[in-house]
C-alpha cells in the first residue's frame, strides 16, 4: 500500500507512524506531508528513515491508496477535497467535515459498516467523542440512552505538541505564552476552544453533535463541561448515563460493557499515566444510582484511542484487513 500521512510531524502524526509499525501493516510507500517550516525534518518508520516533504497540490493529484490528515481543519478543508478528487480516499482528523451530512464519521466497532463500497473523505470523531461511545454503543444498543452527562478531564496532548512544551514551562515557572486561556500548570482550566453563544464550548459541541452522529439517534440528550487538567496522555471522563429502558441492575451493565469490543471494564481505579500507549478504553468506577441510571469513570489515550488508533482501524477496515 501507498500511504501518505498530512501534518506527519504533529502528536497525532506521529501517533499515526507508530500506530501503522504497531498494527504491521504492508505499506511499500509511506509519504510524510508537512507545513513548509517542518519540511525536510527526519521521521522514522520500521527504523527506515523518512524525509518530510512540503504540502503541495500537486502531491495531492498523486494516487494514494489512503491519505491521513491530522494538520488542522484548515489545511483539511483545502488539500482534502483535491486529494478525494483524485481517486484517494481521505480519513481526516480534523473537525472541518465531521458533521457533514455525506460525509462518514466513523468509529470502527461501531458504524464501520457505513464504510461498505464508500471512496471519498472520512472524518475521524474527536478524542472525547471517541473513548465515550466505545464505552457506550452497546448499552444504546440494549437499553436504549435518554441523556449522558459527562464531565472530561483532558490531557494537553490533545492540544498539540507546543501544549505540552507550554506546561513543561509554566511548571519550571516559566513565562506564560498564551496557549491556553490561563495557567495549567497546579490548575484545570474549565474550557477546552472556544465558548459559544448558548455558553457550551466548541468542544462540548462536538461530544454532543459527533456522538448524536455516531449513534445515529438525534433523540439522545447530552450535557458534557470540558475541562484541560495538567496532564500529558490520557483524557478521563465521569460519565452518568440514563437509559431508555431500566437496566435492573449493575451485574446487566457489566454485561452489556463487556461486550464492547476494545473496552475493558475493572474493579481497579485506572488512571491516565496507566492507559498511555493503549488502544484501549477503560471503564472503572461503575455504579448505579437508579433501574435506568449508573455512573462510571473513562479513561483512554487520547492520541491513539481518540486519534490515531481509530484513523487506522478506519483505514484497515476499508482495505479489508479488519
Ligand atoms: C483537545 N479534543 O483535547 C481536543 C482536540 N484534540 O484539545
């Protein structure tokens, strides 16, 4: 296969070169794209040295058989349409086509059907999206969901790399720049983007829009605060679920969650330091309030779970692999 990855050398870029080692897939082309100040920098795939190369249009007319994009919804919305144009499919990561009505947003395990005979773009959700219906398709599927009310926690990872360089400063008591909208570091800030008019920010509309979508069930209420915690990989969540029809008791829910491919469900109190690098969503926490209420905590990595990982499965799936 021929692949070619746009903003290679972002968090989520690289994520997406170290997913493609991981997964072992037989890629005899691997192109990395960037913006002209990161060009010519060297990235490396199975130890194999890569030279990065300047985002042209011309480089979209070349035939690929899959383009991942994860460079900014901007760069997505002018490069990603040349590239569909001409014959390759797109899985992009940004925000710019998510809630296009033609276009897929799509989660492997969960409506990677729609994926059957399309060419074209396909958006990948946002991180907090993901590792919540991973968590939650099956319960919809048996129980039907009313309303989801979440609380996030999420790592500075998911605001690109000169986030983390921006904490590791500001914890050395270094001036602050202006990446976040006050001090991370000993701090949560309780906004993630930017607030909009009804006073819900751009990345709760995003839980709420995207997990709609992904459900195919406009019906289902969501009530999501966003919240950057000083921390690097990992995005948690305190979920409160309730459902359409009563559930009777915790033993049922455990049930349903353990059949949720990729989900684990434990006794134990996980972590964000303890999920970095998995594929995983972990579910810990759980309780229940009422027969159609229960509570529970939610932990993924965000750079592969909520990006890179679910690009991939996205590609694997339409090349017939997964
Ligand atoms: C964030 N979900 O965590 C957003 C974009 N990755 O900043």
């Amino acid at each position: 296969m021929k692949i070619g990855i746009v903003g290679a050398t972002g968090e989520v870029g690289r994520a997406m070169i170290k997913v493609l080692e991981d997964f072992k897939l037989q890629i005899d082309e691997l192109r990395l794209f960037t913006s002209k100040k990161s060009t010519g920098r060297i990235l490396t795939y199975k130890d194999i040295p890569i030279e990065t190369e300047t985002l042209t249009e011309e480089a979209m007319k070349e035939k690929f058989d899959f383009l991942l994009f994860s460079a900014g919804a901007s760069v997505s919305e002018h490069f990603a349409p040349i590239a569909a144009k001409h014959g390759n499919i797109v899985i992009d990561n940004s925000s710019a086509f998510r809630m296009n009505p033609e276009i897929p947003l799509i989660v492997p395990e969960i409506n990677g059907y729609l994926l059957k005979n399309y060419k074209g773009i396909v958006a990948n959700p946002n991180c907090s999206t993901i590792q919540m219906v991973l968590s939650l398709y099956k319960i919809h599927e048996k129980f039907g969901i009313e309303e989801i009310f979440v609380s996030t926690y999420q790592a500075v990872s998911g605001a690109g790399h000169k986030a983390i360089i921006e904490m590791e400063k500001q914890f050395r008591g270094e001036k602050i720049n202006n990446v976040f909208p006050k001090q991370i570091a000993y701090n949560v800030i309780p906004l993630v983007g930017t607030i909009n008019e009804d006073g819900f920010s751009e990345e709760e509309h995003k839980m709420i829009n995207e997990t709609r979508k992904i459900l195919d069930d406009q019906s289902i209420q969501i009530y999501p605060t966003t919240v950057r915690v000083p921390v690097y990989y990992g995005h948690s969540e305190s979920i409160v679920v309730k459902t359409k029809k009563e559930f009777d008791s915790l033993s049922n829910i455990i049930k349903t969650l353990k059949i949720s491919e990729n989900v684990i469900v434990t006794d134990e109190i996980i972590t964000p330091i303890e999920v970095a690098g998995s594929d995983l969503v972990y579910v810990s926490r759980l309780r229940t309030i009422d027969n159609s209420r229960f509570a529970f905590w939610n932990v993924a990595d965000n750079i592969r779970v909520g990006a890179a990982t679910n690009a991939v499965k996205i590609l694997m799936t339409m090349a017939g692999i997964l």
